[in-house]
C-alpha cells in the first residue's frame, strides 16, 4: 500500500452510500472515477451530463439540492477536448459534496442545467461568455461580464493578455450614461 | 474705505451705489486699496476677482472663504469602494486612523448627499458608465480621488476588462499612488483636497469638461 493511498482518508458514509448508487446506476458510462482526500469526483460524457446530474439530485439517497458551482476550463494542450465543465454539488441533506466533470470538443454544446437548478443560469451564462461553451436551451444565453459590445472569450487560453481594444475606456459609451 | 463687513447690502445701498458709478461689476484692480486692506489680493486670484460692494468690499470671496472653511470640515465621500483599495479606505475610517476627525466619516450611499467621490479601486468596462453616472450624480461642488494605481493608469490590468485610469472618464483632483496605497497616503490625498476645498478650487471647475463626454461626442482622442 503506498503511502498516498495510507494517507487517503475514507469518503464519508452518506457519501460511500451515494458512490454506490451512482456506479449501480450508470456504471461504465461513468468514465473516469477519482477520490482524493476525501472528495469524490466523476467524469462522464456530454450525453450523460443532465441525467447524472438529474440522478444526483432527484434519488434520495444522493439528494445534492445546490449547485455550488458549475464552471468552465480551457485545456488547449488536451487537443481532442479542449474545454470542460466541472460542477460542485452540495447536498444539505446529508451534508456531502460531489464533483462532476465533463470534456467538451470545441464548439461542441452542452445541454443545460437550468431545468434542475435555476441557478446554473448565471454560471452557464458566465462559461458561455468566458470559454464560448454554448448551452443548448439556455433560455437567455447573454454577456454577464463584459460590455455588449464585446468580442472574444477572454479566459481561454489564446486570448491575448494585454488589451488590445483601442484607447483607455475600451468600450463605446454612447446610450450608456 | 470702511472696515470689511460680512453683512449684506441693502437694496437701497446697492440703488446708491450703482447711480455713483460704484458698484464694479468686474474684479477689483490689486493695486486697489480695498484689496490690499483685507489681504484679499491672493483669494481674488483664485476667485476670479473681488466685487466691491457698498459699506464693504469683497463679499463673495469672504463669503466662498467661510463656505470653504465650512466644507473642508465636513467633506462627505461617496461610499464607493470598487475593489481592494477600498479595504485601506475602511482602515483609515476605522478608529486607528479615523478620519472622522475632519468630519470625512460620514460616507454617503447616495451621490446626491456626497461632496465628492474616492475612486478606491480599478474600474472594470463595465462599470464605467455607473461611475460616470454616479459622478454626474454628485452636486458641484465636487472634488475626486483616484485611489490606488488601478484608478490611476490601470496598473498591471492593461487586459480586456480595465479601464485605463478613470480620469479617462471622470475630472480627478488628486491621484493618491500605491498599490494599496496605506491609509496615511489617503489621508494625505484628503488633506490635499480639504486644502483644495478651502481654495474652491476643484477639477471640474479648472479643465470645465468630463472626458467620458467628449470621447462620446468624438472630440477626445486619448479614448
């Protein structure tokens, strides 16, 4: 036994209860499964993403009522699927947390959350403008951050570091103010 | 010439003095006696000239000289932290430094009841037109800090969120440098405004423009 496995501490018993759940309920379709001190964490496809995420939430034993967070990633040197989205559920049930991830080729959309948590509307919202991860059914995909008027992802990885949009205001404040 | 009063003049003493011919209806010349009696030739400077006035001379600059006096004391910042520097502001709002001494505690979440507004913090696109807003907002006479390098130039933030120092958009009166800067640098920034108070002298009324408007009308270059 190495010493990073002595070391892992155990899940805790709501959640050991739950990982059972899920792997009986999707087995294989659950791609890749990690446990690092004591957080748990899944892989799956695009296609399973509403469905895990709906099992999370509707199966009792599970029952992660919040979305604490649903966020996007750009990993250009992962050229097959360069962006992610990775959601951390809470469940105040049972008091433990789940983290669920999926990889995404680009310009390839993912359907949306917002039917099980009506707060993912802002965080997809967010993933849109940042990564240009498109949410299908989102039903108001807008800017959150950046001015109507602009262009780009800005937290991938390609986009540039230091501003280019001309001037120092940047943004066209004509009907603004 | 009698001695300076504060007291104003009557309709009937004004009556008199236009049909002398007294009234000046321009500044007094420095050389002019009444000047150099009240020790006034400095304020008419800044005043834009000293009005003699029948019974006395130079009401309008002894009556800004006391409403200076008046509001240096009690100059009222717009609560308006946009970011970390607003950390140091609430420090030097704290009991260590307490600026309440100078009447500066009494941060006003309104901009109609402010005297002015402390930039603490960078200030992203998108919150540009809320800050011209808020300025516009503001009552004259009013006066501006640019807290912090962000507020200033931006700082390292020369991305695609940052606006390029805020008096890009806004008149600013005195840039406070640092990163945060400490509150005994705010506090001298507030010093220099309550100096600038006592003068009536302020950004808006020097350079008589607000830059967000003239990049709007197409007159600035720098934006």
């Amino acid at each position: 036994m190495s010493v990073a496995a002595k070391m892992e501490p155990p899940l805790p018993a709501s959640l050991a209860a739950a990982r059972v759940q899920l792997e009986q309920r999707f087995g294989t379709r659950l791609l890749e499964t990690t446990q690092f001190r004591g957080e748990l964490t899944y892989t799956v496809a695009p296609v399973d993403w509403v469905d895990v995420l709906r099992f999370c939430k509707e199966t009792p034993a599970l029952a992660f009522d919040q979305l604490d967070s649903l966020a996007g990633d750009h990993l250009p040197e992962r050229a097959e699927a360069p962006l992610q989205m990775v959601a951390h559920l809470l469940s105040h049930t049972h008091g433990h947390r789940l983290r669920v991830k999926t990889k995404l080729a680009e310009g390839q959309a993912l359907p949306t959350v917002t039917g099980l948590w009506p707060s993912a509307g802002f965080d997809e919202r967010e993933a849109w403008e940042m990564f240009g991860i498109v949410f299908e059914g989102h039903p108001d995909l807008r800017r959150l951050l950046t001015t109507d008027d602009f262009v780009g992802h800005p937290l991938r990885k390609d986009f540039p570091l230091q501003g280019t949009v001309g001037g120092r205001i940047r943004t066209d404040l004509r009907g603004k103010i | 010439m009698s001695e300076p009063s504060l007291r104003s003049a009557t309709d009937a003493e004004v009556r008199a003095a236009l049909a002398r011919g007294d009234l000046g209806p321009g500044p007094l010349e420095p050389g002019d006696p009444a000047v150099q009696e009240t020790g006034l030739d400095q304020d008419a400077e800044v005043m834009g000239g000293a009005v003699r006035l029948p019974g006395g001379v130079a009401m309008p600059v002894q009556l800004e000289r006391i409403l200076g006096f008046g509001r240096s004391f009690s100059f009222w910042p717009l609560l308006f932290g946009l970011a970390c520097c607003a950390i140091e502001m609430m420090a030097l709002g704290g009991s260590r430094f307490d600026m309440s001494r100078f009447g500066m505690e009494a941060m006003r979440a309104s901009p109609r009841q402010a005297d002015g507004m402390i930039v603490a913090g960078w200030c992203s696109i998108k919150m540009a037109p809320r800050v011209v807003r808020l300025y516009e907002q503001i009552p004259d006479p009013k006066w501006v800090v640019a807290m912090g390098s962000c507020a200033i130039s931006g700082n390292i933030w020369d991305t695609y969120h940052v606006v390029q120092g805020i008096d890009s958009l806004i008149p600013v009166d005195v840039y406070v440098p640092g990163c945060p800067p400490r509150p005994e640098a705010l506090w001298q920034g507030l010093e220099m405004i309550r100096d600038r108070i006592k003068g009536s002298r302020h950004a808006y009324d020097g350079l008589r423009r607000i830059p967000a408007r003239e990049a709007i009308a197409g007159e600035g270059t720098e934006s």
